[in-house]
C-alpha cells in the first residue's frame, strides 16, 4: 500500500502527471531529462526533484547514456499502481471494476462486461 501512496502522491502534482504523461508518450525509449525540461518549461533543476520523486515512487527509470540522463516511464510501476485500484478499491469483484476498466481500455468501444 506504501508504494501506492508513494504512487498517487507522486501523480498528484501538476508538473509531474505531466512529465509522467511525456514519459509514456515517448515510450519505450524514453527522453533525455533537459528535453522533458525544456517540452514542460520547467527549469532543470526543479525537473530533477520532480522526477526523483516519480523515480522513488517506482514510475519512471533513468538511464545514463554518455552525458545524458535518459528518463521512461516504467510501466510494470503504472501496472502496480492500475492493480492496487482493483484489487484493494474493487475487492477482487471484477464486476466493481468494470467503469474502471472501461475508462482504461475504450479503443476497441467495447464494454469489459457483457
């Protein structure tokens, strides 16, 4: 439940859903940290407290590449996350779940339910 906390605190905050969402959106390879900089307008050393927290609550990784630091969204940490809410908030019953996981997976336009 730590990590969940840690996860949802992490989220909670403006500049960080949005690096987070940048950090999906440039999956699987990721971007180099003064790129999410300069893309969110955020001076580099307010980034990098921002993605430490994301890092230290399991949703992002990091990775050096010669001088860079390369930043991805980790999604077995988001995975975790989406997992907590059904198991815990749902209680196991699928059926509880369902608005959920229509609002996570609508591409096909069918219902995760009959």
């Amino acid at each position: 439940m730590t990590n969940a906390i840690d996860g949802f605190a992490a989220l909670a905050q403006e500049t960080r859903l949005a690096a987070f969402r940048l950090l999906v959106e440039a999956a699987p390879e990721g971007l180099p940290a003064g790129e999410v900089a300069r893309a969110l307008g955020v001076p580099h050393n307010t980034l990098s407290s921002h993605l430490a927290q994301l890092s230290r609550a399991g949703l992002v990784t990091a990775r050096r590449e010669g001088r860079q630091v390369i930043f991805a969204a980790d999604f077995a940490g988001m995975r975790g996350l989406i997992a907590f809410l059904v198991e815990d908030c749902c209680h196991g019953r699928p059926e509880a779940c369902w608005p959920l996981l229509d609002a996570a997976f609508p591409p096909t336009g069918l219902a995760c339910h009959p």
